[in-house]
C-alpha cells in the first residue's frame, strides 16, 4: 500500500485523535493498517458525531487538492491519511468518496485513492463552461440588482483580498468560491449556483505539472473582484460588462 509522499495534509483543528469508543472496539480493523503504520496515542478527545470528523476531513483534503499536498497522480491509502489525522480509517474512506463522486480522485481496488490527473486543455474546458452560464447570469444581475444588495458583498471581497496577500491558496480558493457564489445567489436559482460551484471547485485543482500559482496571481485575481463589486456599486454598466469577459476570458 503506498505512502503519501511529501508533506501530509495539515491536519484541521477539531479533528479528534482516537477516542476511547474506538479504542473500547480495538480501534480500526487490524486489516485496515499497512505495517509500520501508526495511529497517535494520548489522551482521548472528546468523541464527535461521525459525519462532522468526516466534514472536517473532507475541508483538509480539498485544501490539500488545491494547494498541491496531494499531488496528480499519486496514491493515498485511507489508514496512512487517517494516521496523519488522528482518526480511524473510516471518516478519510468516506471524504475519499466524495472526492471521487466530485471527479477530484479515483477509486483503487486494494490501494486507496488516486488524485486525478488532467491537464491545461481541462482547465480550459472548465473556464469556458464556467464562462457560459457566469457570464450571462452576471450581466443580467448587473442591471436589475440594487446597489445596496452588492454593498453587502464587500466583506466576501475583502476576505478574498486578505487571503491573496497571504498568499495562502486553500484560504483564497474557499474565499474566491464564496464570492461568486453569493454573486450566483442574487439570481434566486439553487440549481445554477449548486452547478457553477462545482465547476468551479473543479477549476481550481492544479494540473499535473502545473506551476504553482504565485501571490501576485492570486493578489490580481481578488482586485478583479473588488473591481467588480465597486463598478456594480455605482452602477457602472459598461464597466461592470468589461471586468466580467475580462475576468473569465484569463481564465482561458
């Protein structure tokens, strides 16, 4: 069974070490863990319901999709990746699925799960189906939505701004998906919103080979945003309509 190479994922706070139920069973199925493989000892955490660990989980992986911790390609077994996290096997296999339901890795009989690769034409063909239904939704909000409703905006922009000068990629990829959104949101369709937001998700993992993305990028990307809400404040409709194409034709 491979090892997860490089850095492991960081592990979320609030993620519990084993507890003592786990432990009153005999902790995970002996069959379950590679030799060699440990799990952390030390005082028990208090126990949390299964489906909020395997929340937390799936936040840490899809940060470490985005950041390059876990690399196109390679191989991670549920019980190496439990290891690091302090949990059983169980919460990282059910994220996994999740994560393979979402296209981001693929099942591998007897092995674990493997990252996908894809390459610059997929992120393309991402930007152009994002582009189609954005774009147009956008424009149309551009025209009939209050000033006062895009104000309300200004605290998503910010966070996406703070982010990019960290540099930090995780943070600005949640706040960047948080931003267009709450922009979806105002055109009152659930489903539109729920399937830019997928796609958009699967924008962001890094092709294999992909250079990673520096701070000035992401620092230009999130001006964009502040850009367009301040043009939507003032009603700038020319404008507004520029930064939109703008914004998904560097997508390209």
């Amino acid at each position: 069974m491979e090892q997860p190479r490089g850095r492991p994922p960081a592990v979320p706070s609030g993620v519990p070490a084993q507890t003592r139920g786990e432990r009153a069973r005999g902790g995970p199925d002996p069959g379950e863990q590679s030799r060699g493989e440990h799990t952390h000892s030390g005082p028990a955490a208090p126990r949390l319901v299964r489906h909020s660990v395997r929340g937390q989980i799936l936040d840490a992986l899809r940060a470490a999709l985005v950041s390059g911790e876990l690399a196109p390609g390679e191989v991670y077994s549920g019980p190496a990746l439990g290891a690091r996290f302090g949990v059983s096997a169980t919460p990282v296999r059910e994220a996994m699925q999740q994560l393979a339901l979402e296209g981001a890795v693929e099942v591998v009989p007897n092995r674990g799960f493997r990252v996908t690769e894809r390459g610059a034409s997929d992120l393309s063909d991402l930007a152009e189906i994002r582009a189609l239904i954005e774009v147009p939704t956008m424009l149309r909000l551009a025209r009939t939505v209050d000033p006062g409703r895009w104000r309300a905006l200004r605290p998503l922009a910010e966070a996406a701004t703070a982010a990019a000068a960290k540099g930090d990629r995780a943070a600005y990829a949640e706040a960047d998906r948080a931003f267009h959104g709450a922009v979806l949101a105002m055109a009152g369709n659930a489903q539109l919103v729920d399937v830019a937001a997928g796609l958009h998700r699967r924008a962001q993992w890094p092709p294999a080979g992909a250079p990673v993305p520096r701070r000035a990028d992401l620092v230009a990307d999130a001006a964009e945003h502040t850009a367009l809400l301040e043009a939507l404040i003032a009603q700038d409709l020319p404008a507004a309509q520029s930064l939109v194409r703008e914004h998904f034709t560097r997508a390209h």
